[in-house]
C-alpha cells in the first residue's frame, strides 16, 4: 500500500540555553503526523532564555534549521519559535453574555469570544496567547462546544499568556534573521504541555516542570487548561558549573560526568567507585580534578552529593512555586518533569520524595520518524511546538465581528455625503 501523501508541513525551532533544536513534521491527507527531520547543535547567544548576541544566536538557529532540513529532505520558510523565558505569566479571565434561554448559534460564539478580546489587560506587556479553554452553560463547566444547546447565559474561560515584549521581540528577530518567517511564539510550557499530558491529565489537574538548562518552567494545569506558570532562573547548568568549580575542571568534562556518572540517588557503592573526569577522546592534558587519584579519577561519592545537593535547592524552589499556585494537598496531581535536565539518571524518584506526591518523567508521545535520540525528554518542547502547530488552537485576537453596522441614510442626506467625499478626495 502506497504512503499518504504530505498535505502539509510544519516547522519549529526551540531556541534553549544549552541547545538550539529544530524539527519538520509533515501531515498527511489521512490526518496522521511524521517526523521528517529534526536536528540540533549547541547554542549560542542565549542565557536564561534571553537573546544576548544577536549574530550568535542567530547563525545557531539557521544551523540548526539546515541539520533538520537536510535530514528532512525538504526546506521550511516559516517556523513555530519556542519561548522559555521573557518573563512568561498565565492569567485566567471568565467572560459570560446572556443568551435568554434560546438554542446558541455560531454567531453567538463569536459575539462571546469578541467580548473576551475586549477584556483582555496586557498591562504593557506582549500577548504570546488568548485561547478559550472551555465554555460554561448557566454556569455548568466543562462544555466543549455549546452550538446548538440551550441556555441563559453562555461564559467561556479564557487563557491569556503574557510575556515581555523587548525579548520576544529580539527573539523573533533572531528567528528573521535566520531568513525565517515567524508563523508564532510558543510559550514551552504550552508546548510541553501538549507533547507531555493527555487530555485525561490536564483535566484532572497536574503539575508540568520543564528543566531547561537556565531556565525551569513550573506550570499547573487543572480544568484542560494552564492556570499558572512560574519561571525559575536556575536549570541543569547550574549544576554542571558547580561540578566544574568543586573539582576544578572544564564545564564539558562537567557535563559529561553530570550525564555519564551522575544520579539523584546515592548508592552504598558509590564511595568504592573511581570515576574517570577525562573521556575517551579527551586531550589528557587538561587540568587534574581536585582530590583525583594519579589517573585523574574521582569517587563517585563525591560526584552524587554535588548533584544531590543542587538538585535540593531546585527542588525546594519548584515546591515554593508549586504551593504559590495552590498545588497542594493529595488531591492536587502528579508532578511530571520534562526538559533536558529530566534526564538526570534518578530524577524522579529524588522529586517524589522531596515534593511529597507521585512523579513521572514526561516525553512526547510516539511519532512516526522521530529518531531515538530525540525520543527524550530534552526534545519534548520540540515535538510539542510542532503538535502544537498542527492542532492549530484558536486565538480569539483573530476573530473579529462577522457583521458590520449598517446606516441608513434618506436622500438628502445621501446627497450631501455623496459631494462631501467629492470634495475631500478629488
């Protein structure tokens, strides 16, 4: 049986602090979503999510769109761009408009989500979203699509994310740059979202925690919908430079010991277990790690705590955003934690215990042609961005009022308008 056809290509770039990543993913006339190529490379030019070299940051986004393209077999003018920090914050707002208890109809709709439009208060900052979560029926929650149902009063939730304009708009730049249109800015935590929680999940409510290498997202969805979202300015580099600065050594040998050698959980073994600082291909002629052996090793011990220690201090914090937002109690969900710096061998079990309720590592779900070693938590913003762009979610700022008011003028007065326009415009 012959393949279906591609109707539609999508593009996505996720510029993060530790790596700039890109994805095409094609949609077929059957529905159906495949990878067609992905790609990444170290970043450059970024720091906790913010633009700091315009040329830098720039030249990595249109290596790394090249790597996904090539891979691909196809090129993409426009891309869906990832937005982890610029001060990201989520607000809910409730909007209801009487109905008088006849059937609703698309207009109906419309007029709602108009008048939610109008409602919403940027304070200055830049609207990334405004997107209806669900409707409510004479206050009834949890109504996908009222059209066609009776009711008093029609209401609708809606969800607005904010961020600051200077850095978002600096990184749309970076992205046109790159000769590269920009289709929108994601905020991660929506796309991670999407890539990471069922349907199931973001109804009955759940804690999503993106850690990124500068940058931690903490969001909670609860009611199919994100009610709030912390950034946190600290990730899984911090702790690769406190590996680096404890035993002396260069922030790549850090990261690999962190990545190869490291672990959230202590074992009993671990003070008997010598571990290398320099790789394979490593030149032996860097530094000696402080407290290493004649063949530059150190105990694994001593490499656990570190981690262990900072992995505390993210932890406590994630718990301080989690009870800020009202995540607490048993009821209040599962925690599940995402990003590169979920990776961390042990991860989970360490947050379960330290935040007190079950956890999960989160990754994007299967998908035809997504190679294996972008099948990880590190890359499911990347995937999201894309689930995200095929889903296509409505943005009320692009709805607008399907009819307009019309005047109606007697002769007279149709005259005197009529040689009032000759003699403004001839």
């Amino acid at each position: 049986m012959a393949d279906a056809r591609i109707t539609k290509v999508f593009g996505a770039v996720n510029p993060g602090s530790f790596r700039i990543s890109a994805m095409i993913m094609g949609q077929t006339e059957n529905g159906d979503l495949q990878v067609l190529g992905s790609g990444h490379r170290a970043s450059q030019g970024i720091k906790r999510g913010y633009i700091t070299d315009m040329q830098a940051a720039t030249y990595s986004i249109r290596d790394a769109v090249e790597r996904a393209e090539k891979n691909a077999g196809v090129s993409v003018q426009s891309v869906w761009v990832g937005c982890a920090g610029a001060g990201l914050t989520s607000r809910v707002s409730k909007v209801e408009i009487d109905i008088g208890g006849r059937r609703i109809e698309e207009e109906d709709i419309e007029q709602l989500l108009v008048a939610a439009r109008d409602t919403i208060q940027p304070d200055g900052r830049m609207v990334l979203h405004a997107q209806p979560a669900h409707y409510t029926l004479d206050g009834a929650h949890g109504v996908a699509n009222p059209k066609g149902l009776h009711a008093e009063r029609l209401g609708v939730d809606i969800h607005v994310m904010l961020a600051d304009g200077a850095p978002v708009r600096n990184l749309t730049e970076a992205v046109q740059n790159a000769h590269l249109d920009v289709e929108a800015v994601v905020a991660t935590p929506l796309a991670a979202g999407h890539a990471c929680l069922s349907d199931e999940e973001r109804e009955l409510g759940c804690a999503l925690v993106e850690i990124g290498g500068d940058v931690t997202n903490v969001a909670v969805y609860a009611g199919g919908m994100l009610l709030g979202l912390r950034a946190l300015p600290m990730g899984s580099t911090d702790i690769t430079d406190a590996i680096a600065s404890a035993f002396g050594i260069r922030r790549f040998q850090a990261e690999r010991l962190k990545c190869v050698s490291g672990s959230a959980i202590a074992s009993p073994t671990d003070h008997r277990e010598m571990i290398p600082v320099n790789g394979p291909g490593d030149d032996h002629s860097g530094p000696v790690a402080r407290g290493a052996d004649e063949s530059n090793r150190i105990p694994r011990a001593e490499l656990v705590s570190i981690v262990t220690q900072n992995l505390s201090q993210l932890t406590d914090e994630i718990g301080r955003a989690l009870k800020s937002m009202g995540f607490t109690g048993v009821g209040s969900g599962q925690v599940v934690l995402t990003g590169g710096g979920a990776e961390l061998a042990g991860f989970a079990e360490f947050a379960q215990s330290a935040l007190g309720r079950p956890v999960r590592i989160g990754r994007a779900p299967s998908l035809t042609g997504l190679p294996e070693a972008h099948a990880t938590p590190g890359f499911a913003s990347l995937a999201g961005l894309c689930l995200y762009a095929a889903d296509d979610p409505i943005d009320i700022r692009a709805i607008g009022q399907r009819y307009q008011t019309a005047t109606r003028y007697s002769g007279e007065e149709t005259v005197t308008r009529l040689f009032r326009a000759l003699r403004d415009y001839f």
